[in-house]
C-alpha cells in the first residue's frame, strides 16, 4: 500500500468516526492516550515533569491541534497526498 492509499485509508476511517459512535470513541481514546506521551515528550524536552499543569495543558492543545487538524483535513474535497497546514 502507497502512502496516497494510506492517507485515503484514514481519510475514510476519520469520515466514519463522525457518524459511528464505536469507531468514535475509538477515534478519542487513540488522541486521549496521546495526551499523556506528548506531556511525557514536553516535560522531557524541557525539563519539567510530565504531572505540571503546564505541560498538561500544552500536550493538550497539541493534541486537540492534531485532532481538529486531521478531522478537518478527512473532510474537505479529496486531497489523498496533502496534510493540511496550520495558518491557512
């Protein structure tokens, strides 16, 4: 499989998360497990501990970010080798 068919993969499975309440819940805890590897990855870079409130809060605006980013990109007209770009 190339990478156009994986990213039409995911476009297809992040289509279906909107209206199939099992694939969503799946879709959610795959970003809230994520949360806690991208606190441990900032508190890591920068010294602090992966607890602060600080950190939490950046890895979760990362990671909502990130889900917003591929949920919006999975639903405009059909693009299957560009990820959206923040800032446009």
């Amino acid at each position: 499989m190339d990478v156009a068919q994986r990213l039409e993969t995911l476009r297809r499975l992040v289509r279906l998360s909107r209206d199939e309440p099992g694939l969503r819940a799946v879709w959610l805890e795959a970003h809230f497990d994520a949360e806690g590897i991208l606190a441990g990855l900032i508190a890591e870079g920068t010294d602090r501990s992966a607890d602060d409130l600080a950190v939490r809060l950046e890895a979760g605006m990362m990671n909502t970010a990130l889900r917003v980013a591929a949920e919006h990109w999975a639903l405009q007209p059909h693009e299957p080798t560009r990820l959206p770009a923040a800032g446009r």
